[in-house]
C-alpha cells in the first residue's frame, strides 16, 4: 500500500522559496508601511531576503513546503 504524500502548507508555500541548493529564503518583517521612523541602515538590511540557517528550522519548512 503506497504511502500518501502530504499536502503543501499554503501559508508557508507564500512565505517562503527553496534555492536551487537547498537553502530556503524569506523576505524580512517590518518592510510593509510606517518606515519613517526607521534609520535608513536599518530599512536598507530589510530590503534583502534572508536564509534560514538554523537546520532545525530548514527541516521543518520544506516539510510544511512537502520536499520532504
């Protein structure tokens, strides 16, 4: 009996991206509205998407994405 496949987190297939090599990428918090305030090293750090770089958190993702 074939065992069956998990069904994709839609909340997470929206967050976050897997790389070509493996790593999984997320766009920064805090970038949406409201960024006077915000000193402009701060807003130019935002601006770029992060790796994940905790293993632990990697796993749990592309389980929640269905690659695993």
């Amino acid at each position: 009996m074939a065992k069956a496949a998990n069904k994709t987190c839609k909340s997470a297939k929206k967050r976050f991206v897997t790389k070509p090599n493996g790593d999984v990428k997320f766009r920064r918090a805090k970038r949406a509205h409201i960024l006077s305030h915000e000193n402009q090293k701060v807003k130019r750090q935002r601006r770029r998407n992060q790796v994940v770089k905790v293993i632990a958190d990697v796993k749990r993702i592309k389980r929640l994405l269905g690659e695993i």
